[in-house]
C-alpha cells in the first residue's frame, strides 16, 4: 500500500490539471468562431497552445503564454508584441506555423478532472478504512 499511495496521488494530480484537445482537426474559420483554447500543430510537429485565435489585418494570430522552450522557437520567432511584462504575446502564424488546429474539449477535461476527484475521495476512504479509524 505504501508504495502504491504515490502514484496514486500523482495520478490524481495528473488528472487535475489536464486539457484535453478533439483529436480531430479543425478549419481556421472553426477555429476563430470557437473562439476558445486551440492547439496549433506546424509542419515540423511543433505543438503551441494558445487561449485564441484573431484575425487583424487579414493575417491570423495566436493569444498565447509566452514560452521560452527550444522546440517552440519557430513561433517565439514571430512574436509581434514585444513587452516582457505581458504574460500573453500576439504570434503572427504563418501558413509553416499551422498544419493541423484541434479545439479544446471542456466536456472532456471535465470529465478528467471528476474522475481525478473520485479517484481522491476513494483513496482517502481506503487510506481511513486501513488505519482503522
């Protein structure tokens, strides 16, 4: 039991803080009309969540939280705003920048997030029933 209470709580945590995304791709106009959470696959299978999607000036923009990783260096590169005290920047995507857009799913993280609860409660009991309280 003791070496099973671990990866139990990791689970649970796990299950917390998970988004999930339609495994389907969409179209960019599905896509401005959710006006939600996407995620932006490109060309070389660099994944960026952003909170929306905007069109100004007929080009497409992603809302994002500013991402300092490596593997998204091909977005950072086309950052419009540039204010270092913003916590979301405006990226300007490129046709190279979107290969695939998947909307994000509530119902689904939701669904996640209930289990991981129950998941809890149910740990607790058990936990509770085996000290003998």
């Amino acid at each position: 039991m003791k070496n099973l209470f671990p990866l139990l709580l990791f689970t649970i945590v796990l299950l917390q803080s998970c988004k999930v995304y339609d495994s389907k791709p969409t179209t960019k106009e599905d896509a401005l009309l959710f006006g939600g959470k996407v995620r932006v696959k490109s060309d070389s299978n660099s994944n960026y969540k952003f909170e929306k999607l905007i069109i100004e000036d007929n080009q497409l923009y992603g809302i994002g939280k500013r991402v300092s990783k490596k593997s998204k260096l091909s977005y950072t590169n086309n950052i419009v705003n540039e204010n270092k005290n913003d916590k979301n920047v405006k990226i300007l995507l490129t046709d190279n920048l979107i290969n695939e857009i998947h909307l994000y799913n509530k119902g689904k993280s939701s669904a996640l997030k209930v289990i991981g609860k129950g998941t809890l409660g149910l740990l607790v009991l058990v936990v509770i029933l085996l000290s003998g309280l």
